[in-house]
C-alpha cells in the first residue's frame, strides 16, 4: 500500500494512475477502521482499480471539543488492516496539510441541516463539506463510498456535488452491525463496557418502531413509544427520534403517503453518543 501524508504526491501519484486508464475509488475516514469502513472499501475494490482510504480526524466537524480529544486514533492498527484487506492507496494528512490556515468558508444545506444531526451539531455539516470537497479535489476519485449509517450527511454530500458539480459518483453502503444489531461506529471502543448490552438495545427498538410504522401506527403513537422505551434504559438519554423522507429529509407525518421514509435516531448511552437509522419498507407488512 502507497502512503501519502502529503497532497502534492498524492495527487502527481494518482495522476499518473489516471494517465494510464486506472479508475479511483476514495473511502472518506477519519480511522479507528472497522467492518463497516472495510465493508466500503471492498464495496470500491469491485468496481475500481485502485482504492483510496483517505483517513483524517477533522476537527472541523467536532462541535464537540471533548468528542474530538477522545476520538480513538490506533494508527498503527488501522495500517495493517488496510494492509490486509488490500487497500492500494492511504491518505493521511495531519491538519495543518489539510487546513493550512483556519478556513473561513462556512457551508449551509438550508433545510437538509434543520433536523437531526444539523439542529444538534452546528457547524457539524459545514465541516463536513469542506473536508469532502478538499478530498475530492485532492484525490479526484470517479466514485466516492459512504456509509448508509451516516444517513444526513450522505444527502448533503449529494447536494454538495450536485451544487458545485463535482465530476464524482456517490455510493452508499448498508450499515454494518454487531450480532445483536448495534452500528459498528469507531465511537463503540468508547461504551462503557456495562453498557454494552444497553446500547444494543437501540436498534431493537428502532426495528420495533420500524414494525409499528410498517403495522399502520402513528408516527406520532411510535414517536411517544420510542421515548418511553428509551427513557426505560439505564444512563441514556435520546436526542431525536425522527420519521423523515430519505431524499429531502423532510418531517413525515403520515408515512403512507411519504417518499421513502426513514427513521433516525441519536442516544446518548454512558455519555457516548450513537447514532442509527433505518428505512422502512411499506409493502414488508
Ligand atoms: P467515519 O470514520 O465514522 O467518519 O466513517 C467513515 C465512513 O464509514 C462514513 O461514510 C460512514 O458512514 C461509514 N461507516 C461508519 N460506520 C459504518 C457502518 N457500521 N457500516 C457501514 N459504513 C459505516
């Protein structure tokens, strides 16, 4: 695997690549790998000839100083299993490579940001923007793989590349979960582990609220039994429960004649916050 720290050569690297026909597939990370990033860079080993993991903790997109400072960072891990699985190309600045000097560009998605992660991290998706659009100009990948559990942020990054015509095919990838359904997220090294269980409960309930919506309840009536369910659960807190349109992440108040919804969620379990999401299929009940 070809290490990069730096864009210059990644860039004059990539380009001879391109030079010789190759196409480039680019998996954004910010490390501690899982199956779920693996599972995307597999996901753009089939389709490309060369895969590039780029891996950068961005401090841009931490409204949370904390969450930033413990963010786990086992580099030396993550090399050898980008090693084994096969991985042609890592990208790993340091921020001053990425952010020479502070940008003062702020990014507003209007009325993708004003739910969610958006109303509960500001600035959270501006960052985000940034640090794709410099990773797309640096590395120019045909295709870019997200994940599925990133939900939002997926649709704002198609309405970035839509608005600033970024010559890139987006892809996004089913969640990757543990046995008992938890999202594999680089923030699960974190729960405390007596929580563990708890946090697996999540998607349990998520799935449960998933078949009341699918068994014809309200989405008010599952609104107020997800947050009874989750006030059951020791030492976590929900930030939202939301049934919304997967492509304009609009609020959806009667899932039968919604756009293909998709319920969302974030919860606090010991003090770490986890995310999930979950379409729903109106034909499966
Ligand atoms: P992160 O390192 O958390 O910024 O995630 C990098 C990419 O991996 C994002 O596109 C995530 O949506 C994706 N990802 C994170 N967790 C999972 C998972 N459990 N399954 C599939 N993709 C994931």
């Amino acid at each position: 695997m070809e290490i990069f720290s730096e864009i210059s050569p990644l860039k004059a690297f990539l380009a001879d690549q391109k030079k010789i026909g190759k196409s480039i597939g680019l998996v954004p990370t910010m490390g501690a790998l899982h199956e779920g990033h693996l599972t995307l860079i597999r996901a753009s080993q089939k389709t490309h000839d060369l895969t590039v993991c780029s891996l950068f903790v961005n401090p841009l997109q931490f409204n949370n100083p904390e969450d930033l400072r413990h963010y786990p960072r086992p580099l030396a891990l993550d090399v050898s299993m980008l090693e084994k699985v096969g991985c042609d190309v890592l990208f790993v600045p340091d921020t001053h490579e990425m952010y020479p000097s502070p940008p003062l560009l702020n990014l507003s998605f209007g009325m993708l940001e004003q739910r969610m992660e958006g109303a509960f991290r500001p600035g959270h998706f501006s960052g985000v923007a940034i640090v794709v659009s410099k990773l797309l100009h640096a590395v120019g990948p045909d295709s870019a793989f997200f994940g599925q559990k990133d939900w939002q942020q997926f649709v704002i990054i198609k309405q970035l590349v839509k608005d600033l015509n970024f010559p890139v095919t987006l892809v996004s990838i089913p969640t990757v979960r543990e046995a008992d359904g938890l999202a594999l997220s680089s923030r699960n090294l974190r729960i405390p582990p007596h929580l563990r269980s708890v946090a697996g409960k999540l998607n349990k309930i998520l799935t449960e609220a998933r078949n009341k919506l699918q068994g014809g309840e309200s989405t008010s009536y599952v609104h107020t039994w997800v947050t009874t369910q989750m006030s059951l659960l020791p030492e976590t807190r929900l930030e939202y429960f939301e049934v919304v349109e997967s492509e304009n992440l609009t609020a959806v108040t009667d899932v039968r004649i919604a756009n293909h919804p998709i319920l969302c969620m974030a919860a606090y379990v010991g003090g770490i916050r986890l995310i999930d999401n979950m379409f729903l299929d109106l034909h499966a009940s």
